[in-house]
C-alpha cells in the first residue's frame, strides 16, 4: 500500500549481477489524510451530543445565547419531576449548597447555568435560584430555547 520497490537501472556486463530491487523510501500520506478527515468528520458530529444529556422540555423565549468562555460551563438542571442534577449527577435537594460550594471553592468564575423543565412552578425554580446564590454562584444564566413568543405577540420564525 504505501511502499513499493524500485529496480536498479543493470550496467549489462558479464559477471555483473542484474540490478537488485530496492525499497521505495517514499511514504503515501494519501491514506493517512483519509483516515484523519474520517476522525474530524466523527468528531463534529459527536462533540454537539456530548453537552449535558438530562433531558428537559425548556420553555422558549425570544432572548439571544449568552456567549461562552474558556472554561466549561457548570449547568444545574431542575427536571419536570423535581430533580435535582449538577451537570449529570442527581443531587439531593438538601446537599445541594454544600455540593456547589465545593466546586465553587474549585472554579475561577461564577457563572452557572440554570436549566429547568417548563412543568415547574416559579416557586422552586426561585429556590433552586436561592439555592444557586447561597452556594457561591451569583452570576447565574437561565437556559431556555429559541423562537418562543415575544412581549408584542409577534413569534419570530426559526431558522432551518
């Protein structure tokens, strides 16, 4: 596949030997270069499906994505049956500010995301909220999804 031989140009005397075949000390990177585009292509593909996995209906609003830093955002979600999970982890309700003081102890900012399925009530996600700040975090993004209905009744049209 990427090596080959090459034959040695003969002199044509008596008493010489015919030319010898010598390895080709080229390397093909064409295979190389497929296999590295495959990998990319897997990547992209599989780097969006990493994000937090905890399934959740967000309700929509017509607010824009907040933007991103360097470091990996921490995400609290309050799910439709009232669980409670720091990134994929269910955490009990009663040891959720001890749990993110200590990662807050271990974080540079205190930016935190708040995802919380649409079925609460505005009384727990306030506390979950409460909860939030008391844990070290005050900077705190509430997740929601795009194209929801906006103060002037007017929905905008999602882009495909």
């Amino acid at each position: 596949m990427g090596a080959g031989t090459i034959k040695k140009a003969s002199g044509g005397g008596r008493g010489r030997r015919r030319g010898r075949a010598q390895p080709m000390a080229e390397i093909n990177v064409t295979p190389f270069v497929d296999v590295m585009l495959v990998l990319l292509i897997i990547f992209m593909v599989a780097a969006p499906l990493l994000t937090v996995g905890v399934p959740v209906e967000l309700p929509k609003t017509a607010a824009t994505a907040l933007s991103s830093d360097n470091e990996e955002p921490l995400t609290v979600t309050l799910t439709a049956d009232g669980v409670v999970m720091i990134q994929e982890t269910e955490v009990e309700r009663e040891a959720l500010i001890g749990r993110l003081q200590a990662i807050a102890t271990e974080r540079s900012d205190d930016k935190i995301f708040l995802r919380a399925d649409g079925a609460n009530t505005y009384a727990s996600v306030a506390e979950i909220m409460g909860a939030l700040n008391a844990g070290g975090f005050s900077n705190i993004g509430l997740v929601t999804d795009i194209g929801g209905p906006t103060l002037d009744g007017v929905t905008p049209v999602q882009e495909q």
